[in-house]
C-alpha cells in the first residue's frame, strides 16, 4: 500500500493515547516543533477502554494554552483512526502537514531569529 | 479539602512578566487532589511560560519545585538554599501557602497562581463543592448535618426563606435549598421534631467577622 | 500483468504477482498461475532468493489426533437471477461488491461511489434475501442470519461516508436482529439515522439507460403497485456451502443435511458423524462473527478432550541462558540498520545513517545488513553482542509489529534483559512513504536513528514476574452451560468446582420438554447432571452462594457458603466460568397471572408434553412479549422458535386446531427457518402486528378473546381462544450483588459484558474470567452448549500454562510522591490502583493492563509506566527536535 506523505512527520510509539501526558506535547512545542498531532483509536473502540478520551481532553487542554501565549491553538490536534485504515493515517498526516505549514513556523524559532540577529 | 482553580494564563503572564529567574512551586496536597496545582500542573505552567517568553524573545530560567506542603515550616526550609536564586515565586499553592511562603521568604515575591475557592469535597472527577465556610462553631449536629452557613445563599438559621421552590434556591436553579435538604435528612433521620427547635442568634465572633482567627492548643504544645 | 481483482469483487485489477489482502498470513507475495506469462523475472530479481518459480503443488502426509473442518461459505452468486437487473446494470452490486465499495482498502480506496459512473449514490436500496427463503429460484431454503444485520450497518456507514444526504431504503420480510444488542443498532438505524425499512418482496428491478438509476417496482401492503428510483441497489447475497466443501465432505465421509451444512445433534452442536472430526462456523450453519468464534472454541475443546491424554508430548521448549546484571554499567549501544534488500537501501543511503550512528552518544558499534529479520543474520548479532559487550541494542528496519519479538529473543538468547531493545522504523514510516523524496528519507532516517539512540541510552532491564496458576476453575452456575463448561474442563484435566444456588442441577432446562428437533431435553439434563456427579475431577455445590472474591488471574480465591447449613468454604482457583443463566419473564401484560388460559410459551410446553393438544381448538400467539419494548428493547432470540415449536406440536396431535401467531418480525433464523416453512405448509396462521397497535385481550366466559388487524385484509379479526400463549422473553438472572462482589461489568439489561463483542465472546475483562450460556445474551439451548464448550476451552488454554509471565510493562506508584488524591483510581479503566494499607496508591503488575493512562493522569506525577517513562519518551522528543531551536 505505498502511500506518500512529507518527511517532516515524524512517529513516537505510545501504548495508548492515554499515556500521552500534556507536558509531552508542550515540550515538544518548546523545543521548536511546529505542530503535535495524537493519534488512536476511534472514539468507543479504544483498546483500553477510555484511554483516547483521556487523550482528547488533553490535547484540548494544550490547544487552548498555546492559543493563550501566542504559539497558536491549531498546531495541535488529536486524530481517531483504526489500524487498518492506512489510507486515512496518510491523508491526516498531509492535512496536518498543510495546516501546519500554512500557519507558519513555531513563532519561538522567529523570536529566537530576531533575538539572536 | 481546600479548593482552588487555575488562574488564567493571561493574568499569571501579566504578573510575572518582569521576572528573569522564577521558581514555580507545587503543592502535594490539597491542590495536587484537586488538580490545580500538584508537580504536573507546576510543569506545565512552566512548559507554558517558558514558551511564552521565548516568544516574545525574552530569555528566563524558570525552575519547578513541588513540596509536600506549603503550610508547615519544615518543608518550605527546604527551598531556603535555593531562594536567591530566584527574582521571584510563583506559588501554585492555596492562598494559605502563597502567604506562609512570602512570610519566610520576606525578600522574595511570592505570586499566587491560583484562585482559592473553599472548603469543599469531590463531587466526582472534576466537580468539587462547597461545604464548609469555616464558621468556627459548628451546629451540624442541629440540622441532619447539613450546613446552613455555607449552603444557604442568606445563611438562614430557622428554615427556608419564601424564596424556596421547588427544592432550589431563588438565586439560581442550580442550587438547591439547603433547608428543603435539611427537611428531607431530619424526616428520614426521624427527627423531624428537632427542627420545630428554634436556633439561637448564632455567635459571629467565632466567624471571620470575629477578626483573623487562629487556634491555640496548649495541651499539644512543646 | 494484470487481472481482475477477484478480492475486490472483481472491481479493480491487480498484479499477477499479488498479496491478496492487506490482513493475509503470511503476508507474502504468490504468482497467480492464469496471469502469469513466464518471464521468471520475479525470481531472478528477488534478493531475498524467496521465489520458487517451478513451485508446485506438494502432497503431504499428516498425523492427527483430530481434525477440526471450518471451510466456511461462499456468497451466494444472483447471477441466476434475472429480474434483479444483476449484471444488466453495474450500479446493481452484491452486498459483497458493496462492503469492498465501502473499505478504505477497497478498490475506490473507501469513497463510496456507483461502479457505472463513479458518481456518489443519493439513494441506495437493499433488497434482502437473496438466495436465502428462497426454494423457489435457488435451493436455499434457510435463513443466512447475518444479512438483516449487516445491510443495516452497510446503510449506516454509507451514510458516515457520504457528504451529503443518503437516502437507504431495506425492503425486507422480516428484519432479524436476533443478536446481542443487535435490536438496539436496528433501532439506532431507523429512528436516528432515517433508514427506512420497507415491508415487501421486490419483483423487478430495472436499469434506466439515461441516468445509470434503476427503477424497483414492487407491492405495498395495501397492494398498491409501487416503483422507486435508486442511484443503487445492493442485493443482500446469502451464505451457502461451496462445491469443494461438499466434496471434501464426501471424501471425509461426513454427513451433511439437505442444504449441505454439516449435520450436527442439537445437544453436539460441534461434533460431526464421524468420531474424531468436528466442525465450527458457518459450515456447521449459517452464523454471524461473534458465533462463529464462540463455536470455534467450542470445537477447539470438542477436539482437546480427545487430545487430552497427549498434552505436552509433542511442544518444544527454548532454553534462555541466565540474564546478566547490566544495571551497573554505562550504556554500550549497538545499532544494526537494515537494508530490507531495496525496500530501504533502494531510497535510504544507508551507508551514511550507519556512518552517523556511530557518531551518537553511547554507541560502541554499528552494522548494517541487508536482512536483519532472516535467521543468520541473527547468529550474527548475537556474535557482536558478545563481541563488543552490548548492552543496548538499537535496529534501524521496519516496524516494530513485524520483527521485534524475535529481535527480543536474540537478545535473551545473549543474555540481555529484552526491554534494553529499541527500534527504529525506517522503512513503514519512512522509505516507504517517502520514496519520491530520497535525500529528505535519509535525513529522516538519521533523526529516527538519534531518537532511537537516545531512548535505548534510558532503557534499563525490567523483570517480568512469573506467576504460578491455580489449576482448578470455578464454575458460577450449575444449568446447561454450566456442567458443560465443568465437563469441558474436566475431560481436559482441570479440577471444577460448580457452585450452584439452587438445590438441584439444570437450571432453566429443567422447564424445557424437547427442542424444536425433537430431541429430549429431559433426559439430556438428566445424563448431564449423572455426568457432572460421577465424574473424578468435578465438585458440585449446590445450594451455595457466593460471598466473597479476591485475587487476579491464575490465583482466585472464593468465599462461598455451602448448603442448608451454610459452612463457609474458600476455594481457590485460577479460572472462573460464570453461567448464571437466565429466566422466563413473567408476564404484566394481556391479563397474564389473572387468567388461567393466558400462559407464557414455556408452560405451554410443559402443558402439551402432560395433558397433549387434544382439547385445543382455538390457540392464539402473541410474540415479543417483554422484549423489544421500552423497558427491554432487546430481542430474545429464541421466542419465535418457541411458538412455533409449540405450533408444530399443537398441529401434530390436533391438525384441525387454528393456531394464530401474532407477530412484529419471525425471526427464525438459519436453519430454523424450514421450522417456519413447515407452520405456514400446515396452516399456522401468522399475522403482523405492530407496537402501536398491539392485540386487545379480554378475557370472558366461553374464551379469552383476542383483538387484532389484519395488515393485508385492513381489517380487525376477533378470535375467541382456548389458550392464549404468550411468547415471554428472558430476563438475565440477578447478579447485582454477584457482580459486585467479583467486580463483574454488566450491561444495562444485566447480562455480563464480554470483553469484546465480536472478537472475545466468551471473554471478560478481567483476564482468567469467562462467560457462557443466557448469562451472556438469550439463546438457544444448543448455542449454549457450543458457548460452555468455548469458554471451557479459553478456561483450559489459560490453566494450562503452568506458569504465566506478566509483561513488565506495567505502572508503578512511587509511594514517597504520592498525594493519595484517587485520581488513578478513577481513571483506571480496569480498576486497578487502589489506596493500600499505608494510604498510598498501589497497583498490582498481575492486574495492570500497561496503557499508562493512569501516569498520563496523575497530578502528582507519582506513577511511571515501564518502559514508557517519561524521560523515556520525552528524550525521543528532544532529539527529533535537535538543534532546530
């Protein structure tokens, strides 16, 4: 099933969303990511249960604190899929390449530009 | 418990805004249990802010220490040696440790992080209510132990206003009439005659109104 | 060279060298023979030597304990059928054609579109039986049972799929929502979701050349000649037994019945005619997903009892040298990054990623191979592991979900611990998906390569415990599905004890006479029960009660207080079978317990077997009485079969008798349905009714009588009856407090819930805990028998381990961090952490499931999942994001 999506998505494995923590995807954004995305199971399939609910709440939590200092809100977002939907996984992982690219670069990588110039 | 929420990330920004080097500090009590203010929500406001100066080309160092409790000595000793490295605190702990912290530390800011609401219990994840307004003299025993100081919105002592309906109050519908509560324990408790007994004019002076209160016990003193 | 693509329907092409689907076992390329033209390139340019181009057919000899035959079915081909517009019009699908329509992996990669035009459908119509109650075109007499149920979902996910509106019609004779919960999803469709569902047999279907749309006529039941116009019309195609099955049968010298299903006793639902062989799935009848994985446990035990005194005599076992203790050591990392002959060679410089590896922080020694999966490459590590004194090791290759259990046992096989093991993906994640941009997938491939390293440079050993397992199960129940599941057990070699509350064995079957095959029920629970009593390894407690439950999986322990004396007795065990059954519901309507006509279908059974049918002359049905209602929306399942099981009896003994059965759907399903069939030949009188207008019962003095329309006359008939039998449904037992004390999750009507509907029907969550019979869902004496025999099996598979190791990846509570706040008690979705003495969180390895909800949640970040600790992720996110900053 060869399908294509940009480079710049890179994959850290987690056990289930739910073990994704809130300072994960902030230091990431920290560190000069431009966007985040979580991805799991679909919602009421979780193969824990409730773990990609919890996931959910977070991403939520982060979005709305990184609209609040200025990163911007939308570099975050939580996608629900199953495992047999590669197709689907390549298709957000091009749309989320797209959003992200058309809202910029992380601005700390353009404040530490002009600070260090 | 004590109950406190997050304040908003705006305000905590404005306040700190001219800080270089500040310590965060948690508390691993009452705010870790009701999720306000545990060594997580220290690391991420810390994740945040850091975030939010470099955005705005500052350059800070902003630390996180999280301690048992801000409100005995012996544990906020243990931050003493590294206090003046710090142009100030914030403390993500209840009011009561935001001010033990600046009074040993009196050439240091302390800054609150967040907003101390009441005494209160955990309805269930993420619902906590008001229960207990500290009055100092507590009349439980008298109303099927449910509290009128802190549960009815005019703090009533002898029944419900004319206000009441339906079981809530007239101030929103969303709350319910601490006396028609009242009323329905001391029925399935039996005691229904009790609540004929008039109360007496309550004792204020025990309350916050009395003046700052504090406790003294000789019997445990060293 | 291509060809039609026979997975798909037919509806894309592909390859001749092709993997059939994305799902397959092995997933590995094979030659079609009728495409291939014979070049032998593809052998000549595989590196991984893999093909054998002059491959044939080999014959080989096997020697068995038992056969188990599940050859499953084909769908039924309406090609034969003319007058649906099937391959006159290609916007006329099969429901087969249509679920490939509908699969992401589909040939229109998940859009669903018309294959005429490819234009989205506005208005589908599915047209149900086709090929199944059909004698009249095919030979297909039964009911398939999975066609109500899965046109309704393809109707559902249409509509998910679909931007705009979709317009889905069912014409249908009966919609058969007979299975757990399915009436719930039936409802959802047509009350929430707007699938209409039209009472009718469509007679012609006729494709209109100007639009690509197709007209379907049909007759209301007014009698009105209707047509509709659809964009599309999907034939709901049957289950039906293959040619080669039935020859294969007639080799194996099975006996099949006259549809060709495998001719099974109702009380042997698995077993064959001939001794030894046994059957499972839609082979044995017409079956949806969740049965048929019951009943392939069920044969899987059917074939271990026989195999039972072999256990253990032909496994092999591995020998794992002692760990050694690296935990004092500086990380000395080795990284072996793999070529996978072109798939990651042919984009990724591979020679510059080993290059760089070599650079990172704790890395002793790279390689690079082109196959690191195949088995000398393996000798080879193993080598350098030794060599070089490794004590992490990194491989840069596929996915992690391929290879890295047996990545982890080359380790072990050293001597390392096999959590010191990271790899990186760079060929599913990387080269494969970016093949057109080959510098960008090296760069790409040396980030993961960083990441990987740095994660390896925190991974420390961790020890999976071993726990010792309880050979004995405790079985909760003592009717049907509870002596057999402790017969299954003991016929394997495990110890059961069966709790029963009652004084006697057989539960509900000792209310039931015979089954609608004529097979006595009676002296079926009676030789049952002798066996239960007689047989050396089971222990039977009636008259006790449950009050008491701790432990985890392999290591119960159950308070129980036995017999009229009520002595306290602890039983250990490592299983629990629950099959606690189910009961008639007794009836508040139609003047139920006031009149002595008026009597549920149960008593009525018992009533024929005692006093016959002779003075019955006018008897009235009512169906669904209890069930599909607001109280309890389910269906349950057996009541049509009951009724008309009472019919046929009535009929037997008395044919000039009326018998009336009044009804919402029949839903007397696989072959069930010639039960059905033979009502109607004998002149039971079936009349549709619906809950908006239910039947009016008054009872009086020459006879109770019954009120109801007619649907094709339009009018109401009065009939004053005898009897007036009622088709009460099941009610689960009470096991609230049963529930409690085990920690059991049940399901809104009672019944327990399985840990997975489709793929763990016999299953709870709680690992080592089971469920089987109408404790599970309402069905049929044999379905559960088949069920008892499935749970007894997962019990065997589970006990007979002698010991069992927990993963290590599992949450730990650091009790100094602790704020004893509950918020991993509340999030947990298995209920495991709990305050312990000490008033700190605990949770135990044995029960925790390593999803790391609870470490995501825990406000005091006191708890760490192995494996996955934060450090552990977040230095992965450090060095992705290297220098960007």
């Amino acid at each position: 099933m060869r399908l294509n999506y940009p480079t710049n998505v890179k994959i850290i494995r987690v056990p289930c969303t739910g073990k994704v923590d809130t300072i994960h995807i902030l230091r990431a954004f920290e560190k000069g990511a431009d966007g985040v995305c979580v991805i799991g199971c679909m919602e009421g399939d979780c193969h824990y249960n409730s773990g990609n609910f919890r996931a959910r709440k977070r991403v939520e939590q982060v979005s709305h604190l990184l609209e609040q200092i200025g990163i911007g809100g939308e570099r975050v977002k939580m996608f629900n899929l199953s495992s047999g939907e590669g197709p689907r996984f390549a298709q957000y992982a091009v749309e989320m390449t797209e959003r992200v690219t058309a809202l910029g670069p992380n601005p700390i990588k353009l404040a530490r530009k002009r600070a260090a110039a | 418990m004590i109950v406190a929420d997050k304040k908003p990330i705006e305000e905590i920004i404005e306040t700190t805004r001219n800080f270089k080097r500040l310590l965060i500090l948690g508390c691993n009590e009452c705010v870790t249990v009701c999720e306000a203010g545990g060594k997580k929500e220290v690391g991420i406001l810390a994740s945040a802010l850091r975030m939010n100066a470099l955005n705005q080309g500052r350059e800070v160092k902003i630390d996180e220490i999280t301690l048992e409790r801000q409100c005995d000595h012996e544990y906020l000793e243990e931050i003493r040696n590294v206090v003046d490295q710090y142009d100030g605190i914030l403390s993500i702990a209840c009011g009561v440790g935001v001010q033990f912290t600046a009074e040993k530390y009196q050439a240091t800011p302390v800054l609150p992080g967040v907003n101390t609401k009441f005494m209160g219990a955990t309805e269930k994840r993420g619902l906590w209510v008001e229960r207990c307004q500290g009055c100092g003299q507590c009349i439980l025993a008298t109303t099927g132990g449910i509290c009128p100081v802190s549960r009815c919105a005019k703090r009533l002592f002898n029944g419900p206003c004319g206000g009441s309906s339906n079981g809530k109050c007239e101030i929103s519908k969303e709350v319910d009439c601490a006396w028609q509560l009242i009323i329905d324990r001391m029925k399935a408790l039996g005691t229904l005659e009790d609540y004929e007994k008039l109360s007496p004019i309550k004792d204020w002076s025990t309350d916050r109104a009395g003046g700052p209160r504090k406790v003294v016990r000789e019997d445990v003193q060293l | 060279m291509t060809a039609v693509n026979p997975y798909n329907k037919n509806l894309d092409d592909r390859r001749a060298t092709f993997i059939e689907y994305p799902q397959a076992v092995p997933l590995a390329f094979a030659i079609d023979p009728k495409v291939c033209i014979g070049c032998g390139l593809c052998e000549n340019i595989c590196l991984a030597k893999a093909v054998r181009y002059a491959d044939r057919i080999k014959e080989s000899a096997l020697r068995v304990g038992a056969v188990i035959l599940s050859s499953g079915s084909e769908g039924y081909d309406p090609s034969g059928l003319d007058y649906f517009g099937y391959g006159r019009s290609p916007n006329v699908v099969t429901s087969e054609e249509f679920e490939r329509i509908l699969s992401a992996s589909g040939p229109y990669r998940g859009h669903v579109m018309r294959p005429l035009d490819r234009e989205e459908p506005r208005r589908i119509a599915w047209i149900q039986c086709v090929g199944s109650r059909d004698t009249n075109r095919c030979g297909n007499g039964y009911c398939s049972s999975v066609c109500c149920m899965y046109a309704i979902k393809e109707a559902m996910i249409a509509k998910e799929h679909i931007h705009g509106d979709l317009d889905c019609t069912i014409f249908n004779m009966d919609i058969r929502t007979f299975g757990k919960d399915y009436e719930k999803y039936y409802l959802r469709a047509r009350d929430k979701e707007g699938v209409q569902f039209v009472k009718a047999r469509i007679h012609t279907v006729d494709p209109i050349a100007e639009t690509g749309d197709l007209a379907v006529r049909y007759v209301d039941e007014s009698g009105a000649i209707r047509e509709e116009i659809f964009s599309m019309v999907v034939l709901s195609v049957g289950l039906q037994i293959p040619r080669a099955s039935v020859a294969l049968a007639g080799q194996l010298g099975i006996e099949l019945n006259k549809y060709n299903f495998v001719a099974t006793d109702p009380f042997l639902p698995v077993t064959t005619s001939r001794p030894g062989i046994y059957t499972c799935g839609v082979f044995q009848g017409p079956k949806d997903i969740p049965s048929s994985i019951t009943e392939a446990s069920a044969a899987a035990c059917a074939a271990g009892r026989d195999l039972a005194a072999a256990r253990g005599t032909e496994t092999r076992s591995i020998e794992i040298p002692d760990e050694i203790d690296v935990s004092g050591e500086t990380p000395r990392i080795g990284v072996f990054v793999c070529n996978c002959g072109i798939n990651i060679g042919g984009i990724v410089k591979v020679q510059e990623v080993q290059d760089y590896a070599a650079t990172l922080p704790n890395v002793v020694y790279t390689d690079q191979n082109l196959f690191t999966c195949s088995q000398d490459t393996q000798d080879k590590i193993k080598d350098k592991i030794k060599a070089h004194r490794l004590n992490r090791v990194v491989v840069a290759a596929c996915t992690p979900k391929t290879h890295e259990p047996m990545f982890q046992e080359t380790l072990q096989a050293c001597g390392i611990n096999k959590y010191l093991f990271e790899m990186a993906n760079i060929r599913n994640q990387n080269s494969w998906i970016h093949s057109k941009d080959p510098a960008g997938a090296t760069r790409k491939a040396k980030d993961l390569v960083r990441a990987a390293v740095a994660r390896a440079g925190t991974l420390h050993p961790l020890e999976e415990k071993k726990i010792s397992v309880i050979p004995r199960a405790l079985v909760v129940g003592g009717g049907v599905a509870g002596m057999n599941a402790a017969l299954g057990l003991a016929n394997q070699g495990f110890e059961a004890v069966l709790v029963e509350k009652e004084e006697k064995l057989g539960g509900l079957a000792n209310r039931l006479t015979h089954t609608i095959e004529g097979a006595d029920v009676g002296a079926y629970v009676d030789d049952l029960i002798r066996k239960v009593n007689d047989h050396p390894k089971i222990q039977v407690q009636t008259q006790s009660l449950i009050v008491g439950f701790t432990g985890f999986k392999g290591n119960f322990s159950t308070e129980v207080l036995v017999g009229p004396g009520m002595y306290e007795r602890k039983i250990a065990h490592g299983a629990v079978v629950l099959a606690t059954g189910a009961r008639e519901y007794q009836p508040k309507e139609y003047g139920y317990g006031e009149d002595p006509r008026v009597v549920t279908q149960l008593e009525l059974g018992a009533r024929l077997a005692e006093k016959g049918a002779g003075d019955l002359n006018e008897v009235v049905m009512i169906q669904c009485v209890g069930s599909r209602n607001e109280e309890n929306p389910n269906c349950s399942r057996i009541c049509c079969q009951s009724a008309i099981k009472n019919a046929l009896h009535i009929k037997a003994e008395n044919p000039d008798a009326n018998v009336y059965v009044l009804y919402r759907d029949i839903r007397t399903y696989g072959l069930l349905e010639d039960y059905y069939t033979e009502a109607r030949a004998k002149g039971v009188l079936f009349f549709r009714y619906s809950p908006e207008r239910p039947p009016e019962v008054v009872a009086g003095e020459a006879g109770v009588a019954v009120t109801f329309e007619d649907p094709i006359l339009g009018r109401r008939l009065q009939v004053s009856a005898d009897l007036l039998a009622l088709s009460a449904g099941m009610v689960a037992e009470d096991t609230e407090e049963l529930g409690s004390i085990m920690k059991l999750a049940r399901n809104a009507e009672g019944y327990f819930m399985e840990a997975h509907v489709k793929l763990r029907p016999v299953e709870m969550a709680t690992e080592g805990v089971f469920v089987c019979g109408t404790a599970h869902s309402p069905k049929l004496l044999s379905e559960t028998i088949a069920q008892a025999y499935a749970a007894a099996s997962r019990a065997t598979t589970f006990l007979s381990q002698s010991e069992m190791t927990l993963s290590a990846v599992v949450a730990q509570v650091d009790a100094d961090k602790c704020a004893s706040c509950l918020v991993c008690v509340r999030s947990c979705p298995y209920g495991v952490p709990r305050i312990n003495a000490e008033g700190v969180s605990e949770i135990d390895p044995a029960l925790c499931h390593g999803c790391g909800i609870c470490a995501g949640e825990c406000p005091a970040k006191a708890i760490e999942l192995n494996w996955y600790e934060d450090d552990q992720l977040l230095c992965k996110v450090e060095a992705l994001l290297e220098g960007v900053l």
